[in-house]
C-alpha cells in the first residue's frame, strides 16, 4: 500500500501539529505503534483503530483512509479494506490452476498496458 493510508496519516498528524507521542496517548496506543502505522505499507489495521486515530485527529475514518489509488471495498461491520488486499484475500482462496490462470491474464493485462503506454509516447506519422 505505498504512499496510502500510511502517508495520509503522518500527513494528517504533522498538519495537526502533533507529536507521535501526543497521537499515541489520545488513541491509547503505543509512539512505536503510531510509528509503524505511518511507516509499514503492509500493517494490519482495526477498524476501531481507525475510528479512533480520526477522532484524536479530528477527522473521518474516510479522510484517514482515504487515497486516490486505493478504493475501499468490503463490509461496513468489518471496516474498510483496500482493493489491493480485498484481491490478495480472493486469490488466496482459489485453487492453484485458478492462480495461475489469473496470473497469466496479468501478465497479458500488463503488456496490453505497457503497448499502448509505447504507442502514446510514438508521435504519429505525418
């Protein structure tokens, strides 16, 4: 999850002018767990978690969460969980010839993708 809810939150805690420390104590957590929340693009976090980090930083689960590469899917009751992992979960559940058909259509995906990123760049012939 590069550059997504980690980064928002370091963001929306500098701009709040609070310490790693100060968040820490609001939400009733550890600095050393505010400092793996902004730096690890790979922790798991609760629900309720988020719900607390935006009411310490005086904002919605939705602006904490937020980013514009990483659409939020799943059940309310459950929290939000990004489209990366809410795919990672699905693969994980298929039988292996399954993965791997998914995978080749990928990979084909990716250079479709990467053909007409070459064409945009081809100036057209005069």
């Amino acid at each position: 999850m590069c550059g997504k809810f980690y980064g928002k939150l370091k963001a929306l805690r500098v701009e709040k002018g609070m310490s790693q420390t100060e968040l820490a104590r609001r939400v009733k957590s550890s600095p050393s767990y505010i400092s793996k929340l902004e730096n690890d693009p790979f922790i798991q976090v609760s629900h309720a978690m988020l719900q607390r980090l935006a009411n310490a930083l005086e904002v919605s689960v939705e602006e904490v969460w937020e980013s514009p590469y990483d659409e939020l899917v799943g059940d309310p009751s459950t929290g939000p969980v990004s489209a990366e992992r809410a795919v990672l979960r699905a693969f994980r559940k298929l039988e292996r010839k399954s993965q791997n058909r998914l995978l080749k259509t990928l990979n084909h995906l990716k250079e479709l993708d990467e053909r007409d990123d070459e064409r945009e760049k081809t100036p057209p012939d005069e």
